[in-house]
C-alpha cells in the first residue's frame, strides 16, 4: 500500500517518472535482515529502524534529485539503485545467508507475539 501511494504521489500528482522507488523499500528490508542476523535485533524493532534508514536515504537521496525535471529526474532515479549494488557487493552483504526453517507459529499471549483467531496453521520461514 505504501509503494502504491509513493508511486501515485510522485507519478500522478506530480507527473514525474519515477524508477528508483523500489531502492527504498529494499533498503529498509535489507536493514532488518542484517540487525537480525548479526545484532539478533527482533524483526519489530527492525522494521522501525529499517524504516527509518530508508527515509534518511530517501532525504540523502531526494534533496538533488528532487530539483530535476522531466528525463533527467528519471534517469537520476535510475542511476542511484544502480549505483548500490557495487557497494553492497563491495561490503560483502551481496547475500545475507540466512537458513530457512520452517516453523509453526502458534498464538501467544505476548504482546509481540502474532495472534490468529483461526484454526488454521500458518508457517513461516525465520525461526
């Protein structure tokens, strides 16, 4: 939902052409991933924090780009997601490696815990 109205927002109501929006989204994910893994951080707290990479980034990213009209601020949008990957292969964190389990999740009383009211089983993939 939020992609969408990012997308609305910049494409409709301000007829931009807009490439690079996706870079955000895998910023704040990737963000959670790696405090899982390495800081044992909870997925919760890391959503928060992954959000808030991302809107630096966003900031970092849309203070030049954002004065750029017509081809040029589509081909800037283009350009930063581009640029990324060389440093994300350059620190080494090209792939998280993080095993998959599957594990069933059950309803708890925590107030972290995900609660279903159904008796049907869900699985997930993080342990």
């Amino acid at each position: 939902m939020c992609i969408c109205s990012n997308f609305n927002i910049i494409s409709g109501y301000g007829g931009q052409i807009v490439f690079g929006f996706m870079l955000f989204v895998g910023a704040g994910g990737y963000t959670s991933v790696l405090l899982f893994k390495f800081l044992g951080v909870t997925p919760w707290v890391g959503m928060l924090l992954g959000a808030m990479v991302a809107a630096l980034l966003a900031l970092f990213i849309g203070y030049p780009t954002l004065r750029l009209r017509g081809h040029f601020f589509a081909m800037a949008t283009m350009a930063f997601p581009l640029m990324t990957i060389p440093i994300i292969n350059q620190l080494g964190f090209e792939e998280v490696h993080i095993p998959l389990r599957v594990v069933v999740l059950s309803p708890c009383s925590s107030l972290m815990c995900a609660a279903f009211s159904s008796s049907l089983r869900f699985f997930s993939s993080f342990s």
